[in-house]
C-alpha cells in the first residue's frame, strides 16, 4: 500500500496527526493538552480509516503529551471500546506517568486488557511499530 497522507488538526493546545501506514497500521500521534478542541473529527478520520473492515492494529504516540482532560479521555475509551473489534492491538507512548495513568484507565475503562499495551519506553514502542509494518 502507498504511504497515505497524514491527516493533521492543529489547535491552541494539541496537535494531532493520523497516518496509516499499511492496510491495517495506523498512527495516532498527539502533542500538548488535549482538551477536546478538536470535538470528534479525530474519531471520525479514524472511522474512515476502519470502514474498509478488517482489523488495524493502532499505534498511539503519546510521547509529547502533557494531559487529558477527564471528558478527552472518556471519550477515547468509548470510541475505542465501541471499536473493540475492530482493533487487533493498541499500543500506546506515554511520555509522563500523568499520561501512563490515564493510559491506564482508558485501557481498563474501554474494556481493552489484552488487547492495548502502554509503552514507557520510546525505543520499544518504535520497535513494535517497525515490527507491525514488516508485518503488514
């Protein structure tokens, strides 16, 4: 597959960028506080991305984020546990224990014990996604 176009929204407080790199790889990558400015078009781009079916293994790169807010962050947990089926794996960058927390209760909240893995360590989690790109 042709390295697809990223998808960018840039705000006041966040940016964010969704890139699929293979029929079934996707990064989502956030940086600065997200507190919902975008609304929902994040989720919708990554619906696009979903409706050619098939599962996608999702990759989000967390590193340069300072905070959710709690709505931001129920809000994702319910997007990803409406879309439980469709995700063969999550993994997930933190880049502070504030975000490995929420992480946290995203993954136990949206039901994704098994399915979600939290990163700490950058160099593991560009491995992973470096292996799921090979894979695909």
């Amino acid at each position: 597959m042709q390295k697809a176009e990223e998808i960018r929204f840039d705000g006041v407080h966040c940016n964010l960028a969704i890139q699929q790199l293979s029929r079934s790889v996707v990064v989502l990558r956030i940086a600065g506080t997200d507190i919902g400015e975008f609304g929902d078009a994040p989720m919708q781009a990554l619906d696009e991305r979903l409706a050619g079916g098939g599962a996608i293994e999702l990759f989000v790169d967390a590193r340069d984020v300072r905070g959710a807010s709690i709505e931001v962050s129920g809000e994702w947990a319910q997007w990803l546990g409406a879309h439980r089926v469709q995700l063969r794996e999550v993994s997930m960058l933190t880049g502070s224990r504030f975000v490995q927390v929420t992480a946290d209760f995203v993954r136990r909240f949206a039901a994704l014990e098994g399915v979600m893995k939290v990163y700490t360590e950058a160099s593991a989690f560009d491995a992973a996604l470096a292996e799921a790109c090979t894979r695909a």
